[in-house]
C-alpha cells in the first residue's frame, strides 16, 4: 500500500463521559474510560516558532499541504502573540531571526515567506533547527513558548530528537502536525508526549483546515495536569502517568484490573474531578479494548529500555525486569514490539520443495501516495548547462554515481566503443586513456591544455574544465604518446540500470 488505511468512527454522543469493560486473551478485565473536561479559557499572548520541514522528503503534495496549513496558523494569531517561521533541511533558517510582535506587516512578509517555500534543502536534519528555537534560559512564565512542527518526520536520529525535547520541557511545549501518506508517528507523538503537547497527522487527501485549527487552538490554552482515581481497586493503566488534560477536548484512559473492585473512575484537574461509573460485572468478550491497552503498555515498556545507561546493578535489575514485562504482554495479546516479531512460516510437502539455488531479485520500492521523486542535482545542472551551452560541439562524457543511483536517466554511463578507438588512434601508435572514480573523462586534445566544460549532444551529459595529463606507467614514467585517447559513446538510453562497465581493452 502506498498509504495508511484510516478507519473513523464517530461515536453517537460524543460529548458524553463512557466506560466500556472488555475481558482480554489473559482472562483479565480491560477498561477505556473517556472523559470530557469543561472548555477553559484563553491563557495569556504567548510566543510561538513555526517550524517547516523542506527536506526533499517532502517533495510534491507535502509541501503544498505544509504550506497551506503554516498560512493558516499565521493568520490565526491574535494581537500580542510573537512569531517567527524556521525552515529546516540539511540547515536550518530563521524568517525574522527571533520571535516578532504579530501585526499585519509581519503577517504579509510571512505569508510571502510561506508561499515561497520549497522542498529544496536536502535532508531531514531536524535537531539542529530544534536546538536553536528551544529557549535556553528559564521558562518564562508570564509569556511561554510553544513550537508547532510540520513534518513528515523522516529522520535518521529520532532517538537525539526526543532526548533533546524531554530536557527542555519546562521551557517549550511541542505540537507536531504530522503531514503526509508516510509520515513518522513515533516521532510525532513522542515529541507531543515528552513535552505536553498534543500530535495531528494530516493523511494524503484529507482536509487540513480542522486540524491545524484545533492544533492552533491547543496552543493558545495551558494543557491541565491530571491523574486518574480508582479508589480501591488496583489497577494498571497505559501510560501510567496520565496526559495533560485539554480543556474541552475528550481524554482517554486505559486500564487493566489487578485485583479488588470499584464502581467509578475520577479523572481529577487542578480544579475540576469529573466521575464516570463503571461497572467491571459484565464485561464484554473480546473487541480491541486489550489490544489498545496492551500497545499502550508495550510502548511504554519499549521507552524503558531505551533510556541512556549508566551500568549499575540496580539499573540493570530495572532492564530485565521491564524486558520480561514486554515479553509476557506481547506473547499475550500477540502483538511485535522491539523484542518480539511475526514470523511467517510455509509448510510445503516432499514433492513441492524447492530445487536449486535461490535468485535475486530485483522489486522497486513504491512511493507514498502524493510524493513525487525530487530532480537530483545532476539533472538540475544538466538542463541549466544545456540552455547556456546550446550549439556548443561535444567534447566528453561524465557519469556520476550519485546522480545515477537517484536519476538512471539523467545521467547514463558511458562506454567505450571500439570505432571511436580506431578513429582516435589511428596512426598514432600506443593508445592510453586517463579514468578516474567515480567519474571517466575521454578527451583528443592535447597535454596540458584544459577544456571548457560542455554538454554532450548525445546524451546531455555534463563535464567539468579538467587539464589532461599524460598516464604513468607502474614505474612511474610517462607512457609512450599517452595524448591519444579514445572517445566516449552513451550507453543505450533503454536500459534501466546500466551494466558496470567493464575493462578497457
């Protein structure tokens, strides 16, 4: 599949607290506990960073997305905010450098800054954009900072990231909106876990409007500490430590019943305890009430093992026992964690083995919905040369590995062709040519002059000035009328992956 498959359910009443009761694979009782704080107000103007992923990942209906949903969270600032807007890539640049007071200058040159943005800085180098917009004083109370990250999180140190943002949660709450068919959950959420925030994901296709709004509205209120009551019975929930509660937005628990018994479940705020019955008698057999709490659960367990050792005992005592937790969750409810995989087994008969040595095969990876290939630097430079050097007489052929890994066809490998050799050497004796990697040069002119970079009229190839210099031997003295070289013919433009070329002969 190219996307993820979305299932939304809309429940009949959305607005009213529930208690469902499941009993699991284990013979436990399992319940989802759903409560819906009163809507508060507005808390005080704040600063808020936008950050931008234009990495090449983001290539094609990403961007488009991530540029409309960041105009939408411009113009939804009020008077008294401070913004500014980070684009990050392989580096990272700020629009005003620090947060300005949001007025209608500030607005338009933001805009403009927005709808001029593309997915053109390389690769996903997140940390460095988060580091510089992270406050490194106190937090400052009377104003807080907030960052709003839109991203397809397809990053290579999630781990670094998460770290980073756990250290200065006091300092900056996170709401990432994740956009995209292949967008990194993990890293979105966990982000939004660590520092109090809550994570969007925008799918391929999917109206982006209601999300950034509710995101945006997120941002102007203070999420609520909370916790959850059981009164006599002992329960384990997942995640124990309970999400801030945001005001007027429906908070979910998930628990498990060890032992004892209760008739209510409190979700308790700074000044609020709303109460919802349950009734733990009739549970109901099956549904996804366990899974979601046994995914919950492992989830937690997996951030324990992940966390930076120090090798003491007791920390090493800690490990095994959350590794063995991990392992009798998931071997229960049958579900893959960071120890624990599906493994697929085919029985065949006697008579239906298998005989011979296996092939390789060669399966092209499919695209996430909505991305398209990002034009690599080679065929970027090939058209610009071939619009400044048209007319221009061919004078040699380069091939590089890195333009041909992205691009086959922008860039194909050159062969040596016995009639350009006869051409080129005749007459002349001992032929030699000059290679290097990962590039070939093939040249007729003479030692020590230099040639000017061109294109090939062939293929569209493009060279660089380079001086030629006559081969040396093993020995170290030159050959023998080393200025003959022979010329470069392109491979056949049909073949999707050229052959690795071979010995000159």
């Amino acid at each position: 599949m190219d996307r993820d498959f979305v299932l939304l359910i809309e429940p009949r009443d959305a607005k009213a607290p529930t208690a469902q009761v499941a009993r699991g694979p284990d013979g436990a009782k399992y319940a989802m506990v759903t409560f819906l704080p009163e809507p508060g107000r507005a808390s005080a103007p704040r600063d808020v960073v936008f950050v931008l992923d234009c990495s090449g990942s983001m290539h094609g209906e990403s961007i488009e997305q991530a540029r409309l949903a960041l105009e939408l969270c411009v113009r939804a600032l009020d008077e008294g905010d401070r913004f500014d807007i980070v684009r990050f890539g392989s580096t990272h640049e700020r629009l005003f450098g620090a947060p300005r007071p949001f007025d209608e200058a500030t607005m338009a040159e933001a805009i403009r800054y927005a709808r001029a943005s593309e997915a053109d800085l390389g690769g996903t180098e997140i940390l460095g954009a988060l580091q510089d917009v992270i406050p490194s004083g106190p937090p400052d109370e009377a104003r807080p900072r907030a960052v709003l990250v839109l991203t397809d999180g397809a990053v290579a140190n999630e781990t670094d990231v998460i770290r980073l943002a756990a250290a200065h949660a006091e300092c900056v709450t996170i709401f990432p909106l994740a956009i995209g068919s292949a967008a990194s959950h993990y890293l979105t959420e966990e982000l939004a876990r660590v520092t109090r925030g809550r994570a969007e994901t925008v799918f391929a296709g999917e109206r982006i409007e209601p999300k950034v709004l509710r995101t945006f509205g997120r941002i102007r209120q203070r999420g609520t500490r909370a916790h959850i009551e059981t009164g006599d019975a002992r329960v384990t929930l997942a995640p124990a430590e309970t999400p801030p509660a945001v005001r007027g937005e429906p908070l979910t628990a998930l628990l498990r019943l060890d032992e004892g018994h209760t008739d209510a479940v409190a979700l308790v705020l700074e000044d609020e305890r709303l109460t919802v019955p349950i009734d733990l008698e009739r549970p109901a057999e099956g549904g996804p009430i366990p899974t979601l709490w046994a995914r919950e659960r492992i989830r937690e367990l997996e951030r324990t093992l992940e966390r930076p050792r120090t090798g003491s005992r007791a920390e090493q005592r800690q490990e095994d026992a959350a590794r063995a937790r991990l392992l009798e969750v998931a071997l229960a409810h049958q579900l893959s964690s960071a120890i624990t995989s599906w493994v697929a087994v085919v029985e065949r008969a006697p008579g239906e083995r298998a005989h011979g040595e296996p092939e390789r095969c060669r399966i092209a990876l499919q695209l996430p919905r909505g991305s398209s290939p990002t034009p690599s630097a080679a065929t970027r430079g090939r058209r610009r040369l071939t619009r400044e050097s048209s007319g221009r007489d061919a004078v040699a052929g380069r091939f590089s590995l890195r333009a041909h890994s992205r691009c086959p066809e922008a860039a194909p490998r050159s062969r040596c062709s016995s009639q350009g050799h006869a051409d080129a050497g005749a007459g002349r004796g001992r032929q030699s040519v000059r290679r290097s990697a990962p590039e070939r040069y093939a040249t007729t002119r003479k030692r020590g002059q230099t040639s000017a970079g061109k294109v090939s009229a062939l293929t569209g190839a493009v060279t660089r000035p380079r001086a030629i210099h006559p081969r040396r031997s093993a020995r170290g003295t030159p050959g023998s009328d080393s200025r003959a070289c022979r010329e470069v013919a392109p491979a056949p433009r049909n073949r999707a992956y050229p052959p690795a070329p071979g010995p000159l002969r």
